[in-house]
C-alpha cells in the first residue's frame, strides 16, 4: 500500500500520474487550479517574477503539518500556477487592466492543458469581468455569486473538449 501511494506522488509530480491512477472517484471532476488575478496582473506588468523562486516562495506557502498526500498534491498544482503565471509574465511587459490579464491567463491555462481555472477576484474586478470579459473560442465562463460570507469572488474558466 505504502509503495503504491509513494508511487502514485512521484507520478503526479511528474504529471503522469491521472492516466495511471484516477486520483478521483469515477465521474467526479479534478478541482480546478485557482489562480489569483492580483498575482497575473503583477506578472504582465513584470513586478512579480513568478521564475523567480524568493519571489514565489514568499507567496506559495504550504501550510505546515499537512499530510504528505496533500502536500504532494499541493506542489504539483503550484507548479502548474507557477508555469501558468511565467508565460503570463514572458508576454510582458504590459498594463493590462483585469480583462486584458483575465484573457492572458485563459489562454495561458490553455497552452498548459489545464482543464479548469478559478480566477480569484475582488468584489470590483468581479463586476467589471462580468460586464468586459468576452470568452474566448472553446472556453466557457461562470460568474458564479458567493454563497458563503468569507467565500472569494471568482470566475469560473472551463475549457471544452478536456
């Protein structure tokens, strides 16, 4: 069992892993990257380096006494943040406002072969994004409202055929 799991993380940090072993239930969707909108922004404009690792080790802080599953988990989706921020960050520099940079991580998280995004916005940026943002060919976007108190704003990037 235990040479199983150990196996199962190496390969999902090697990216193999879902076509060897489903990491989830059988018809359940894999949850989608969560990418906050500030960070993308910073990155177009060039003042956040996501290549950078003091950079982004600063702001990517596991929390500590997780299990290893989680944590595995959790570095590889970072990862997967990071290469999406860092393709963002080489079409810069640029001021874009939360569209500009919304559709320039939409189409980052396509060429990544991510199947789903969740950009975390304000409550402003929200409100803007419903009204500007115009999805791209083959994406579908969701406003979804907060239903929580203390849950985020966000919108909801799914690509079709994935």
């Amino acid at each position: 069992m235990k040479r199983r799991s150990c196996l199962k993380a190496l390969l999902l940090l090697l990216g193999f892993g879902g076509s060897f072993f489903p990491s989830t239930p059988s018809g359940a969707a894999a949850p989608a990257l969560r990418i906050d909108l500030n960070q993308a922004i910073q990155a177009v404009s060039q003042s956040f380096d996501p290549r950078s690792d003091s950079q982004w080790g600063a702001r990517n802080k596991p929390m500590p006494g997780g299990e290893q599953a989680w944590m595995a988990r959790h570095a590889f989706n970072a990862e997967r943040i990071r290469s999406i921020l860092t393709e963002v960050y080489y079409r810069g520099p640029q001021r874009l406002g939360n569209s500009g940079a919304a559709v320039l991580v939409i189409e980052a998280g396509r060429a990544k072969g991510v199947a789903e995004l969740d950009l975390l916005v304000s409550k402003t940026a929200f409100v803007e994004l419903q009204r500007t943002l115009q999805a791209p060919p083959g994406v579908r976007l969701l406003f979804p409202e907060p239903q929580d108190f203390k849950e985020e704003f966000r919108v909801n990037v799914r690509y079709e055929n994935r």
